[in-house]
C-alpha cells in the first residue's frame, strides 16, 4: 500500500521542501501538512446520465472530508457510457475501461502515497473499477454511487432505457409504429443517473452496500436527489475517520463479505455481470472465489425482489420498500448472510442492521417476503458442457422454457447477430451462437443487449436462445448464455460450431451442448485456424494481449 504521505515525503526534513512547495501551491498551509492527504476519485462527465452528478457528489465529499480534517485532493478518472455505445465498435472498450479506471485510480493514489480515497462513480465499469483497485491498493477508501435515474413515463409504464431497444425490435416486427418508438426513446431517461432498473450498475452498488463498502441505503438512491448528496458527504466524513482507525479495505473485503455480496445480488435478481467482476475484485483482494462458488449460493438464496429487467419495479421503488439493508436483514434472519462480517463505518453487518424488520413491510410488493419469494433459488447459474467447459453464466429464472434444443445459427460478430433479427431471419426454435465476441476475441467482450433486446420486441423471447462468449446487459433477459468460455478466439468449443448443428441450452440441469461427436470435434479442431487479431496497436491491442479468460474474471494482471 502507499504510505502516509505526511509521514513518508513530507515530515523528513528539508531535502521534501520542495515537496511542500508544490503542495502549498494548491493550498496547502502549514498545519495541513500534519493532517491525511484523502483522494477524491471521481469519474464526472458528461459523457453518460450516469456520471453527469457527480461533480456535486464529489464537491460535497471533498468539503466534508476537510470539514472532518482530512486533506481533500481531488483528480478525476475516465467513463465510457454502455447504453451509448450498445451495439457499436465502441462497447469495446466497455470492459476495457474498468482495467483503466482500476490502474488510473492506483496510480494516482500511489503515485501522491495517498493516505485514503473516496471513489465517487456511475456508469456500469465505474465501480468494479474502483473496487479492483481499492482492493490492490489496500489503504482506507469508501465508495459512492451516483445514484440511480428516476423512471420514464409513457403510456402509463414506467421505462427504462432496455425500454427504447426493446421498442427497435419491436418496430422492426411491425408490432408498434415509428410515432410510438420516437416516443418511447424520448420519454425512457428524463434525467440524471445510471439506468433504473436491476442493471449492472444497481447491482453493482447493491453488492457494494452488502459488502460493507458503500453506506447503508446509499446503493438505491436516486441520483438528483438531496440524500444523494448528503451520503456523499457523510462518506467523506465517514472516511476520515477509517483513515485515523486504519480501518483498511481489506479487513472488510473478505471471503465472507464477497459471499454476502453475491447472496444479496441474487435476492435483488441482479445482473450477470456481477460474475464477472466479483471474480475480479476477488483476486485483487487475494481472496479465493470462484465460478462454483455463485452456484453454491444460488441453492439457498432466493429471489426476493421483483425487479426490472424481468420483473415489474424499479431501483428508486426498491429503495422507497426499505432498500438493500431490508434485503439483507431477510437474509440475515434465514441464515444467509454473514452478520459478524465488517463494514467500512466500523460495525458488523448484524449491527448495522439491528433496528430492521425480518420482513419487508405489508405495504408494498417490491421485496418479498421469505417464505413467498419470486424464486426459491438464485437466478445467476454457471452453466457446463462440451461448449463451455470452465462455465458459462446465465440468468435462468423468469423464463417459460427453460429448454430448448435447436440448431445453431452461428455468427461471427454481434452486427450479423442484429441484422438477422432485425430482417426477421430467425424463426422459433433457433439457438444463436454470437462468438468472436470474448475478452480477447472482441477484444473487451461486447454486451449483447441490441440483439437480445430485438428477439424480446420481435415476440422471440421465449422461443429462440442466444449463446456467445461475449457479456450481456443487466437489462438482458430470457433463455440467453453468456461468458462462455473457452472463448472462440482461443480455440474454444464455441469456435467450432457449424450452421444447423443441434445446441442444447438447459437451464435446470445447467447444461450447455452441442450434439457432434468427439470425433468430429477434433477434426473441426484440427481444421481450425485462429483469426487474425483485429487490432494491432492501441489500447484493445494490448488488453487482447493480457486478459484472462471469463471464467477467471477477464482480469489483466494476473
């Protein structure tokens, strides 16, 4: 970890006066010299509605953390939006951009020997990002969650941004007219804040809450709200005082923190990505986890919440039924969840809870209660099979059939995937293969939410199913397989597929085949040749060069 940088560079005599220059140009007087020098992470733009708040966020957490006698440095890291690059060449650098925001967030930390950090984020890779390197750098840090939008309103639904692409297949399939999608599109995001329903980015915050790094309820609120605010700046407070506690982030990243994270991911119905990037954070952390690990949990975790993308509530409705904590505290109360487990304002988790109910209130139909829950078993599976022998994710409850066997229509990019829907060429019954698309192949594992949101509006959704070694959406839903892995682009199963070869997606045996014997396997294989890489300079060009596979987390040092 960096050392305390009042202690390392600037109270060793005269030979740091030219260190103390520099500070005091950016305001720095004598007895500030003496006090924690906090970083102030923030990935303000205006890029995404995601991260368009978070100066605000930022400027309260930075007031507070100098209020509480902390020294406040704030620098600024990068976003790439998901939902404006969905379904272009620019979702590649989705992924990528969570490596950037973890190495940018250690390196400025590092390179000032920061003595804490506040992580203010937004956008989905925001925080596993910062996470990741909250985890590597091991000094005391708090993150905070530029909250989530508030609903769209339009013909008496509430939408989201998943709204508007599900509207495009849906107009492509001549079930609503160009007037109702323009409306659609102008009524999903009224405002600021990370897309509203269980998405990536609300799972995300939810199992930083659960985890103990985030502040209770902080994980729900909604982004141009004034808690919003104010759980910013007690979260600079907050962290002032772990930094004088040296209360470090990897006490209360624990092996049981990160189960308590994954339970309550699943009793929110959270998104498949969490997969991926818990398995990441977990190596960061130096702490074992792996894909099995999740299917553990999913046996005695329930779903609880009936959430957007397959449910009928939103983020702010979760938050306004009593939020994350009442999620925890039902898990709590049934065995679930660790209660001894730290949390970064120095209680347990059973103590931050104590005051809450066992279950949710009668009053509302967000979180259900245990004994009543939207699913007895968690929704997130790995998947095994001779297409995906270190695993593959999926979300398999909320999903009429949970079989299907059908051939295989392959193809080598998403767009192909998208036009072909789009043209109505996919009939009932067909199994898309989407490959080419992993951490190296794509490279940066493009979400697949254009064509998966097209099938759904096109009537398709609980007739076809989708496999590939790229990501989807947490707005994605129905019988689709993601992270598959070996990848294509490694010489994975996935790669060797043919047109019309018989795949079989059976999300209760959690089994992922395809019907062609060993034999013709291997000569497939023999005959396969690796594509050319698709970069050759650049940042996709050396992220395809160090990631790891999916099922390890797509991880880049290691």
């Amino acid at each position: 970890m960096p050392g305390h940088l009042k202690s390392s560079t600037i109270t060793h005599g005269v030979q740091r006066a030219p260190n103390r220059a520099m500070l005091r140009a950016v305001g720095f007087a004598d007895a500030d010299f003496d006090k924690p020098i906090i970083g102030i992470a923030s990935g303000y733009s205006t890029i995404t509605p995601c991260n368009a708040g978070l100066d605000v966020l930022a400027g309260r957490a930075e007031a507070a953390v100098r209020e509480a006698g902390g020294m406040p440095q704030l620098f600024g890291t990068i976003t790439v939006s998901d939902g404006i690059s969905m379904g272009t060449e620019g979702m590649k650098y989705s992924l990528v951009s969570r490596e950037v925001i973890a190495d940018s967030i250690e390196t400025a930390c590092g390179g000032q020997s920061m003595d804490g950090v506040v992580a203010v984020g937004g956008c989905d890779k925001n925080m596993p990002g910062a996470m990741i390197a909250i985890a590597r750098m091991n000094i005391p840090a708090i993150f905070v969650y530029g909250g989530t939008i508030k609903p769209g309103r339009h013909g008496g639904e509430d939408l989201t941004v998943v709204s508007a692409f599900e509207a495009v297949g849906q107009y492509s399939a001549g079930r609503i007219s160009e007037a109702e999608l323009a409306a659609v599109e102008r009524h999903a995001c009224p405002g600021k804040g990370s897309c509203g329903g269980m998405f990536t980015a609300n799972t995300m915050s939810s199992v930083f809450e659960a985890m103990g790094m985030s502040l209770p309820y902080s994980s729900t609120m909604a982004a141009e709200d004034d808690e919003k605010a104010d759980s910013a700046a007690r979260s600079g407070e907050l962290l002032v005082r772990a930094v004088n506690r040296r209360l470090l982030p990897r006490q209360i990243l624990t092996r049981e923190a990160f189960e308590n994270g994954i339970a309550v991911a699943m009793a929110v119905g959270g998104s498949t990505n969490a997969v991926l990037h818990l398995l990441a954070i977990a190596h960061a952390a130096g702490v074992p986890l792996a894909l099995d690990d999740f299917e553990t949990i999913r046996a005695r975790v329930p779903v609880l919440c009936d959430l957007k993308p397959s449910g009928r509530f939103v983020a702010t409705d979760l938050h306004r039924a009593g939020g994350i904590p009442q999620v925890m505290n039902i898990l709590l109360a049934h065995g679930a969840l660790h209660g001894d487990a730290l949390t970064v304002s120095g209680e347990t988790v059973a103590e931050t809870l104590r005051d809450l109910p066992a279950e949710p209130r009668a009053d509302q139909e967000v979180i259900r209660p245990w004994g009543r829950p939207m699913y007895r078993q968690g929704h997130l599976a790995v998947l095994r099979g001779n297409l995906a022998p270190e695993g593959a994710v999926a979300k398999i409850t909320g999903i009429k059939s949970p079989r299907i066997t059908g051939p295989a229509r392959v193809f080598d990019a998403e767009e192909a995937c998208l036009e072909a829907v789009l043209s109505g060429r996919i009939r009932p019954g067909d199994v898309l293969v989407i490959r080419y698309e992993g951490p190296r192949g794509g490279p940066g594992m493009r979400e697949m939410l254009a064509p998966t949101s097209a099938i759904i509006g096109a009537g398709l959704g609980e007739s076809v199913g989708l496999i590939t070694d790229g990501r989807f959406s947490g707005g994605t839903y129905g019988l689709v397989v993601g992270h598959v892995a070996p990848e294509a682009a490694v010489g994975g199963a996935i790669a060797l597929v043919e047109e019309g070869d018989l795949v079989t997606i059976d999300a209760e045996q959690r089994l992922l085949e395809v019907d062609v014997c060993q034999d013709e396997m291997a000569r497939r294989r023999e005959a396969w040749v690796p594509p050319p890489a698709r970069y050759t300079a650049g940042v996709l060009f050396k992220y395809a060069r160090q990631v790891s596979s999916a099922s390890l987390g797509a991880i880049t040092d290691g």
